[in-house]
C-alpha cells in the first residue's frame, strides 16, 4: 500500500482513499480522546477513530476564563480551531485535504449555557486573493487570532470577530465566505 507523507507533491487524484494508509508520523485516538481536548482546551493534529472510521483532524481550542461585568458573573471564552478543506468542511480523510482554519470564537457561562452563540472566522487561501500563503502561515494567524480574544475577552463575541478580521486584514486577508 502506497503511503501519502507530509511534503508529498503528488496530486491527489494519483491516490484513491483505499491507496491511503494513515501516515506513521500522525498520531491516532479515539474519539473520547479528542473530545477531552476539546473540553479541556489543547491541540491535537492526527488522526481520530469513530464510528464511521478514521478522519484526520488539526485543532486547537483555548478556554479563558474571567469575570463579565455585562453578565455580572464568570464566563468562559472557548476559541475553537480546526483544520478544513477549501470549502470550510473539517471532515478530512487525510491530511493532504487540510487547506485551511475555521475559528469559532464562543461564550459559556458556568452552567454550560452559551451566552453568546459561536461566530465563525476562516482563513484559508482564498482570504488571500494577491498572494500565495502556506499552511504553516494561516496556522499562525490563527494562533494570532486566539491570543487577540484572550487580550479583551470581555468584548461582545462580534466585537471580538471583528477585531480578529482587523487583526487579519493587516496581513493582507479579506472577507471570503467560503460556501460561495
């Protein structure tokens, strides 16, 4: 079985799914395993097994916690990153499918209520009309992205997603839906 590795440059119609055989250097986990590192906050960037199978997965999640003087109460901030395909979909067979990062950036109050439903931000290529942009640099504009939330969490969730679309802009993203 002909193996894909991170760097290959064949194209992907030269591999059929059954010609793919999880890559050595990725870990794999179950997926209780990935859902206490989305509870916990963390990263992961591997493979995951459920019920369906294996899909590969490329996440990172903060949770910040603070008092909310609109809520009079502490509230969770949750940013949630995870790896997609060009069209925004974060079921990846493989990671040769990974193009890009979804944010949701969401509020919890102790409860587990969410305050403020989850805003979406993408960063993918196509944010990046005049210039060609690795993965590794969209990885760390989404970092860029968690560490701005956690500056002034107590912004509205659509203050917070504007000023991570500012912060973006900077680099040279635009405003790209990627369902169009």
């Amino acid at each position: 079985m002909e193996r894909i590795r991170a760097g290959d440059t064949n194209s992907l119609e030269e591999y059929s799914d059954a010609k793919i055989e999880r890559d050595e250097s990725y870990p794999s986990i179950s997926t209780k395993d990935s859902e206490f590192i989305r509870k916990a906050g963390g990263q992961y960037r591997g493979f995951v097994q459920d019920k369906e199978g294996t899909h590969f997965e490329d996440m990172f999640i903060t949770n910040f916690a603070y008092f909310d003087p609109k809520y009079q109460k502490i509230i969770r901030l949750e940013v949630w990153s995870e790896g997609v395909d060009g069209l925004g979909d974060s079921s990846l067979p493989n990671p040769r499918g990974l193009e890009g990062f979804s944010t949701m950036i969401t509020k919890w109050d102790p409860s587990g209520i969410d305050v403020e439903p989850g805003m979406f931000v993408y960063i993918l290529p196509a944010n990046f009309p005049n210039r060609q942009i690795r993965l590794q640099e969209m990885r760390q504009l989404t970092r860029e992205v968690h560490e701005y939330t956690q500056r002034e969490p107590e912004k509205s969730q659509v203050d917070l997603i504007q000023g991570a679309e500012a912060l973006l802009e900077t680099k040279g993203w635009t405003r790209v839906d990627p369902s169009d």
